[in-house]
C-alpha cells in the first residue's frame, strides 16, 4: 500500500512537471514563430493544464479502466467548478466577461447535456456505451469549439500571462521531450497505482477516479487559477475552469472512446447531474449582484455543495 501511494504522488509529481515543460518548451516555440500571447494562452497553455487528464484517461482507455475514464473527466469537471473556482471566489470575487456569460458557460452546460444523452444512449436502444461514433461527434464539437475560439481572438482583447523567456532550439526541444516523458510516465503511475489501491481498499475504480484522480490531474487547473485570483485577472481564473470543463468533454472524453468504446455505468448519472447543477448555479450566479460576479458567499457555498456531494459519493458506493 505504501508503494502504491508513493507511485500515486510521484504519478502527480511527473504528471505537473511534465504538463509545465511541455508549455514552456510549446510556447517558446510559437514565439518564435511569431503566433501571439493570447492565441498561446488559449490553445497551447488550455491543453497544457489540461494534459494530465488526457493522458490518464489514454492510459485507462487503453488498459480498459472505464470508470477511471468516466471519473476523471466527470471528477474533474466537478473538481474544477466546485473546487478550483470555489477557492479562487473565495481570494477575489470573480468578475465575469459577457462573452463567457453568455457563451463560454452555455457550451460546457451543452457539454455535459451531450454527455448525458450519448452516454445512456437515449437515442438509441443499445446498451449504455460511448462510442466510437460518439466520440467522432465530440471531436467535431471540439474543433467547432477552437474555431470559436480563434474567432474570439480577432475581435477579444483579454491576455493570458504565457512564459517569455526566450529558449535555444536545444532547449525547446528538450522541456517537449521533458513534457511528454513526465506525462506518459506519471500517466502511467496513477492509473496504475489507483487501480491497486482501490482494490486493496475494497473501494470502487469509480470512487479513486472521481477524487483522487480527479483532483490530482486538476492540480495544474488549481495553481492557474489561484495564481491569476491571487493578481486579480478574473478572465484567466474562470475562463480557464470554463474552458478546461468544455476541453474535457470535447476533446479528452473523445479521444478516450476513440481508443476504445467506453461502457457507461449509469451510477455515473448523478455525477453529471451534479456537474449540470453546479454550472447552472455559476450561471445564476452572474444574475444576484449588481454586476456580473461570483461573490465569496456563491464561492463558500460552492465549496459546501462540494464536501457534501463527496459524502454521499462514499456512502453510496
């Protein structure tokens, strides 16, 4: 057991570092091709921060862990509204663009809508199972979304802060390589040492993906956004759990299924039901003040609403 929780944390460890240099190395890159800040802020860094769960879930597809899959993407999501934008309101109230009000918002809710429909197959009378057709329309959906993105770019002022310092070739090469060795290796480590634990525990793959691996893939999400809560830049600190939420689904969830169809326990409902809530709240929430906010008692209820849908979480399984 001591083993298995080292490898865990070393995973974490591999997983963090790996995902820094792999943006260091990528956005020394485009500078050096001229491609701007904000245009690296928001593909490279986004798929940096959001690396870890992309290459847990590869890893847990592949080896066919499906409720790790399911409960990293959902756990995520869940950690990262709940959680991360719970603890960064807390630090500063969070003032929120028009533009993430009334679009980036409604498209991870969309997200989590689809999720729910592919998953139980409410359009068909198979069994409940993500496939690989599914996972083919969420990719499209994610292109679609960078192509919103992109198109944000010409006419959004906002900046993210993107590492300046300018690297040798050598060097760009080595943090990529660097990025992706401690990717595919603390990868590698979680999936594995998670399996073990929450068999020797009795506990459910489900359970360690929603927590432990959940929050140990959103550690980059967390450091962003605390950071940017911390220098008062709103945009960075909810648009980049926004952002990550719509990425996770769109993206990590079809790659996941396109290595392998993943079957869906429908327990898994309830979760997404939870996801569904937490981001109508956030919705809600830009409406309860004179401006478009999310205040500390929204963030302090938002961390409430989390501990408490972990407890029924562990009394249910």
């Amino acid at each position: 057991m001591f083993l298995d929780i080292s490898l865990l944390l070393l995973g974490f460890v591999f997983l963090i570092k790996g995902a820094n240099w792999l943006v260091d190395g990528a956005s020394a890159l485009a500078k050096k091709h001229n491609i701007s800040d904000l245009a690296i802020g928001l593909t490279i860094v986004a798929f940096g921060t959001s690396a870890p769960e992309l290459v847990v879930n590869a890893i847990a597809s592949f080896q066919g862990h499906q409720d790790i899959v399911l409960g990293n993407v959902i756990g995520s999501n869940n950690f990262n509204l709940f959680i991360i934008l719970g603890i960064a309101g807390l630090i500063y109230p969070m003032t929120v663009q028009s533009s993430t009000v009334w679009k980036e918002i409604p498209i991870s809710f969309f997200a989590a809508v689809l999720l729910l429909f592919l998953a139980n197959d409410f359009f068909s009378d198979d069994t409940a199972v993500i496939s690989r057709l599914d996972g083919g329309l969420l990719l499209l959906l994610f292109l679609g979304f960078l192509t919103y993105v992109f198109v944000q770019l010409k006419s959004d002022s906002r900046n993210l802060e993107v590492p300046t310092n300018q690297f040798s070739n050598l060097k760009i090469t080595t943090y990529i390589i660097l990025g992706l060795t401690g990717l595919v290796l603390g990868g590698k480590f979680v999936v594995s040492s998670a399996t073990d634990i929450a068999t020797s525990l009795g506990l459910s793959e489900k359970l360690i993906g929603l927590t432990i691996v959940a929050a140990g893939t959103s550690l980059p999400e967390l450091a962003t956004s605390v950071v940017a809560a911390l220098k008062k830049n709103n945009d960075i600190a909810i648009g980049n759990i926004i952002g990550s939420n719509i990425f996770n689904i769109f993206f990590i969830l079809s790659i996941s299924s396109l290595i392998h169809p993943i079957e869906y326990n429908a327990i898994f409902n309830t979760d997404v039901f939870i996801l569904l809530g937490g981001t109508l709240f956030l919705f809600a929430a830009m409406f309860t003040g004179r401006k478009r906010e999310l205040d500390r008692w929204e963030s302090a209820l938002l961390l409430i609403a989390y501990v408490g849908y972990i407890a029924y979480t562990i009394t249910k399984i």
